[in-house]
C-alpha cells in the first residue's frame, strides 16, 4: 500500500510543476501534459501487480 501513496504523492507533485511552469510561461500546456502522462506512467508501471 505505501507504494500507491509514494506514488500518488510523487504524481501530484510532478502536476504541481508543471503547472506551475505553464503558468511562468516556460512550458505550453501541451509540453506539460505529455511529461505529465509520460513520467505518470512511468510511476504507474512501479506499482506491482495485486496477487490474487
């Protein structure tokens, strides 16, 4: 479980930089949101799998 909180805190604080670079002008939103979906699913591919 401290996996998906590690990785939940490491998603928002990688959307709060972005956004905020957007919002200094040194990023196009489309900048943003390609690193935010690339590194999002770098982060979601460390989560291993429920073993049932």
């Amino acid at each position: 479980m401290w996996i998906q909180n590690f990785t939940a805190r490491a998603f928002e604080k990688l959307r709060r930089e972005e956004l905020d670079a957007v919002i200094r002008g040194d990023k196009t939103l489309e900048e943003a949101l390609d690193r935010i979906q690339a590194e999002g699913q770098a982060l979601t591919d460390r989560i291993p799998e429920k073993k049932p």
